[in-house]
C-alpha cells in the first residue's frame, strides 16, 4: 500500500489548488482522480467567470473565500500563464419595482468590502454596453469583475503542483475509506493508498466521501447548467459579462465574451438526482435562448456551434463545507463548491492547506517553484511572433486545427508537458484545438496520430475522446482486408 502524508481526493479547480499550496510544504501528496485526467467535473464545465464577490451572503465563507480569491487570482495566473482578463460585469435589472433588488446587491457587496461598484442607468449604461436589453433600466457595475481560462488554470495549478513533487492517479475511483490508529486507508479500483491526512475534494461525489467517515451526515444536490457556446464571430456581441439580477437559484442567464474569444451564453439551474446527468436537454437550450435576450438584444444565435452542460455541487445551505471533521480527525472536508468556486480556489487552497498545517505540522519547502510557462498561442500571435516560433521549431508552422490555429508543436507539448494530455478532451482543455467552428470535424485524426506517434505506451485503437469507454475506434474495416481501423 503506498503511504503519503496527504491525499487529495479530486483533480479539479479545488483539488489542484489544494494540492498546488500543499507542495509549498515538506510532504508527501498524492491525488486520486476517478476520471481520467485534470479538469474533468465541474471545473470543465462553468461560466468561467471570477467574480467581484458582491452577489454571496455576508458573514458566509463563500463571500469570505469569493473577495480573497479575487485578490490572489491576478498574481496567480501571472505566475502560472492563464489567460486572465479583467473585462467588469453588469447585473442588469429590467423592471423599474426591482431596482431595490439593485440597491440591496449594491450594499451587499459593499459589505463584502468589494470596490468598486456603482449603479448606472440610461444613456451611460448603453455607452457602456450598446447591446444591453432595451428594457434595460439599470445595472450594478463591477470594474473589478474578470472572465479565465477554467481548463487552463486547473491544469496549470496541477502541473506547478506536480512539478513541485506531487504525484497524480488518473482512473483511480475511491472506493472505501477507513481509519485506523490515527492512519487512513483508502480503497481504490487500482488498489489502496495510506495517508495521514485526506482531503476530500470530489465536487457532486463529496457526500459520499464524507458519509463513509462520519455520522454527521451531508448531502450534495447536483444542479445541472446549460449552455450554448456561439463562435468566435459573436465574440464582440458585449464586451463584458452581463448578469441577471440573482434568484435563489443562482444568477440567471449571464451573456459573456470568453478568453478564447466565443460567446457564451447560460446556464441553466436545475435541481437533479442523477450526479452523471451532464446531458442537454431541448427545453433547457430554449429556456437559455428565452431568458438571455431579457438583458442583451440581437444575440447572432445563428453562430452557435456548440451546447454543453455541467453539474455544481449545491447544498441546501448554500455555503462552502471546508474543515476538518469532528468525529474523524484528519479527515479535511471542501466540499460544496458551487459558484463562486472557481473563483474562490485559490484562497480554498490556501485555507485547506492551512488546515492541513494544524494536522500535521509540517516544515515549508525552501525550493518551491511557484511559475510555470504555458503553451504559446499561435491563434493570438502576430507574425513576428508567429516566425519566431516556427524558427525555434519547424512544427509551430504545421497547422492541425485550422478553425483555432492549433499546431503540431502545441500538442506535442500538450502531451509532453508534467501531466501529458492522453486523449482527445485532453488535448482540448490545454491547446484549443476542436473547439472551432467545426467541432474536432477536420483535425480528429491528426490528433490521433500525434497521440499514437508520442505515446508508446497508447496503441492507437485506445485512444479515447475522454478516456475509458469513449474510445474513437470501434474494429476493423473489413473492405481493407483487415487491415484498416474504424
């Protein structure tokens, strides 16, 4: 049984920060992953939004968390190469009996101590946003608001993390936990690990952990957000993310530009029991079309070359659960990690590893790196920079993605790097490439055979779209004599 100090239980935003902070200390740190890659739950599937901190309720950890990440985020995704881009939010209100609504957001946030927010009304709204609703009366304005890339910065914190010495298990479900003489025992379909300490940080899954270990029961409500994501020719339609005034059952239907330069437009919020049930549905899609033209007119829905949805792991108290369990010591809990999440991971880490310190008490590491460079862009880059690239390595000037601009040499790092991509989405969520117009239609089967060339341990009829289950082969075509794939 392979023995650790720490292991986090989960490779997503929290889990990597988690365990990107912890490897500022002198310890041992595994993380266990039932998927088979970073960024595979939740964190894949957001609004990609860091949030000013004004909507959670004061006095709450998620408002605490919210403000502190938002402070940390900035310096965080300089360090580690994450497109960051300080664009501001507008929470729109439509009717004139809602602008108290307005005024209470307004001195909530205020609260929270976010600065600066104002209300703005008419003419300067529209200055501000052409495309805004006419039925638009006003809109709490939050310069301070920020749109990231989700996949980028899951996978970076996770390979500065393992850059750092933390090891990672890809197709690794837990499956029992137990304690025993101050040490736990954790059962995984790849066999066991020990540790002095866990974190449990498995997003929709998080109740099942904490319920192996404790009588003090807690119970996720996966709510389920759809979306549809429109090219990159409607990615000007506004130029910062316009909010709904909230509901109970979170923002609304937001309009916002991405770091990639789409336009995306949801979600949904819909209380389900099936924690897989990451599905589409036709009248989740019409409610995202219905709701969204109340606060930006003229959407070009025409563009819309893909929808998507993912689970936030809600419960009924609306609030992060962070802390160590009474009845099982060692046992760290993060879970309920529902929006403003992504935008609370690095003060979640922060906060998980201090817990962490009280457990265990360890010395801090004195060769911790804390920057990582990421994958040139080529998409962004001007020719200049473009030639320079090709001049250091022949492959930047092989395009394999032509609707992002992807390279041969991008996705060769992408799976050369710390945590190497090993399937399609892999390679997706660190390059780009099949996130165009045609949707992986044209570049598919030269992935595949970069994949095949730089993997010898992956035959290529394993190749998958996103690991076990998903592979993109299905047998041999017979018209080739047997000797073909399908």
């Amino acid at each position: 049984m392979d023995a650790f100090d720490v292991v986090i239980i989960g490779a997503g935003v929290s889990g990597a920060a988690c365990a990107r902070e912890l490897s500022k200390r002198k310890l041992r740190i595994g993380v266990l992953e039932r998927e088979e890659d970073v960024c595979c739950g939740t964190s894949k599937a957001n609004s990609a939004i860091v949030h000013a901190g004004f909507d959670a309720e004061p006095g709450t950890l998620m408002a605490e968390l919210d403000v502190r990440g938002v402070e940390l985020m900035g310096g965080l995704c300089a360090d580690l190469d994450v497109d960051l881009d300080n664009i501001g939010s507008l929470v729109v209100c439509t009717a004139e009996e809602d602008l108290p609504k307005l005024e209470e957001l307004l001195a909530r946030g205020r609260k929270n101590g976010v600065e600066p927010l104002t209300i703005i009304y008419g003419d300067e709204l529209r200055a501000l946003e052409p495309n805004i609703a006419d039925g638009a009366r006003a809109a709490l304005w939050a310069p301070s608001a920020c749109i990231v890339n989700p996949f980028q910065l899951t996978w970076a914190l996770a390979e500065n993390a393992r850059v750092n010495g933390v090891e990672f298990f890809f197709n690794t479900e837990v499956i029992g936990i137990a304690q025993d003489d101050g040490l736990w025992t954790i059962s995984t379909t790849r066999g066991g690990f020990a540790a002095r300490a866990v974190v449990n940080a498995a997003g929709v899954y998080a109740d099942a952990l904490h319920n192996m270990v404790s009588a003090d029961t807690l119970e996720i409500i996966p709510r389920r957000g759809q979306y549809l994501v429109l090219d990159t020719a409607a990615g000007r339609h506004v130029s910062h993310t316009v909010f709904q005034l909230p509901t109970k059952y979170g923002k609304g239907v937001l309009v916002t530009p991405t770091t990639a330069g789409n336009l995306l437009v949801g979600p949904t919020a819909e209380d389900i029991a099936d924690k897989e049930a990451t599905d589409t549905t036709a009248a989740g899609l019409a409610e995202v079309l219905a709701k969204s033209v109340l606060s930006v007119k003229d959407i070009p829905f025409h563009e819309t070359i893909t929808s998507f949805s993912g689970l936030r792991a809600h419960r009924k108290e609306h609030d992060f659960l962070i802390g160590e369990l009474p009845d099982a010591p060692g046992f760290v809990d993060c879970a309920a990690i529902e929006s403003p999440g992504l935008t609370a991971a690095p003060a979640i880490g922060e906060m998980v590893a201090g817990i962490v310190d009280g457990i265990l008490g360890p010395e801090m590491r004195g060769d911790f790196v804390p920057a990582r460079r990421g994958i040139p862009a080529v998409e962004w880059a001007c020719d200049e920079d473009w030639e320079a690239l090709i001049a250091e390595d022949a492959a930047y000037g092989h395009v394999v993605c032509r609707c992002r601009k992807v390279t041969e040499a991008q996705i060769v790092a992408a799976i050369r790097s710390p945590l190497g991509a090993r399937s399609l989405d892999g390679i997706k969520r660190r390059t780009e490439a099949c996130m165009g117009r045609c949707q992986a239609g044209f570049c598919t089967s030269k992935i595949m055979d970069i994949l095949d060339r730089e993997l010898a341990d992956l035959a290529y009829a394993e190749i998958t779209k996103a690991g076990p289950g998903s592979e993109l082969l299905v047998g041999r075509d017979k018209e080739l004599g047997g000797g073909g794939l399908l």
